[in-house]
C-alpha cells in the first residue's frame, strides 16, 4: 500500500466490486521453495471471501491450504508525463490502482470446486451478448476429467490493503491537465477512475 494517505479508500464494499468487475489477480505465497505468485480468476463470495483454482501442478498447490496468502487486483494505470503539469517542478510519476487482500486460504472439496467454476463463468458469461454458456453443456465426462486437473481454494479476507494512486494530492486544475494528457495518450480508464475519485481540492 503506498505510504500517502490521500491514496487510501476503506470501503469493502467497494474492494468487492473491483475483485468482481477485474475478475482476475495475483496470489502470492511465501514457499519452502522461495516466493511463488500465481495467475487465476477470481470471484467474491459471501462473508469477505475470494475463490478461485489453480492447475494442479502448480508451485503453490502443495503449500497454500491452511496458509495466510497475498492476493494482488490490479486495476487502469497510466504514466504521467511532466510536461503536464503547470507547475515546472513536478516530475513523472505513475497513476495507478492496486487491491491487495491478505488471509487464511481453505481448500475447496470437489462439489465446493464445481460451484466455485458455475459461479465464475455465470459472473463472467453475464458481462457479454448472447446466450450464456453454462457448465452443463460441457459433457460429464470431459467436465470431470478437466476438474481433475485443478483445485479450488477460498481466501477469508481478513485485511484488505488498497491504493488508489489518482493524484489526489494535486490541485483540481492540475489534476484536470493530466486527465486531458490520459485521455489523449489513450489511457481512458485511468482519467475516468480520476474524474469517479476526485477528492475536494487540497489547496
């Protein structure tokens, strides 16, 4: 989490919305084999939780039921030139928005991995046109052959741990030339998410 407190949020509701509307993150774990990261989708649950599976011959698989994990939701980002700026004594800097969420990671049995899998591709199937596929089109055998080949997990979020790095310590004007530098530089999603989080100007 950056050290600047102007670029903190503490809203969980609102951490769960990033989780679902990015849908994919990070998990890192610290291993007897050294730091490992893995690259999986993921899906909010009830009471603060967060599913998602990894193949089964993944690095982590052997450690990470029953240890406390990392997981990293990296939102828009963009590079903020200096010459945007009014004032000639800023310099570059990097705008950004990162989630991370820590705590205790359980194992899925095998019925706890197939709601996790119908409840990811329902999230994700109703974000675009057209008849949703659903998991029983797939047939029985081949579902349970590729289920074999990975495992569920769920993460108790107990901290969640997120920076917001907008600019919100500029002035409004300034902050107003940077969007315009954003949005024609082609990074879109990142002057919205500082036009959505626009704090009361600091000077």
């Amino acid at each position: 989490m950056h050290p600047n407190p102007a670029f903190r949020q503490d809203d969980p509701d609102l951490f769960a919305r990033i989780v679902g509307d990015v849908g994919f993150g990070m998990v890192f774990l610290t291993t007897p084999d050294g730091p490992r990261v893995a690259h999986t989708p993921l899906i909010m649950g009830d009471n603060a939780t967060i599913g998602f599976h990894l193949a089964r011959g993944n690095a982590l698989v052997r450690h990470i039921e029953g240890a406390r994990a990392l997981i990293v939701v990296n939102g828009p980002d963009g590079y903020v030139s200096a010459r945007w700026y009014a004032d000639s004594h800023q310099v570059p800097t990097w705008n950004y928005l990162a989630l991370e969420a820590e705590g205790p990671v359980r194992r899925l049995d095998r019925d706890g991995l197939d709601a996790l899998l119908a409840r990811i591709s329902a999230h994700n199937e109703a974000r675009i046109a057209g008849e949703p596929w659903t998991m029983d089109k797939t047939p029985a055998a081949t579902r349970s052959r590729l289920m074999d080949a990975i495992v569920g997990f769920e993460m108790t979020v107990e901290a969640w741990r997120p920076t917001f790095k907008l600019s919100q310590n500029k002035p409004a004007a300034e902050r107003e030339r940077l969007i315009a530098g954003l949005e024609a530089g082609g990074s879109g999603a990142m002057a919205a998410l500082m036009r959505a989080f626009a704090p009361a100007d600091p000077r």
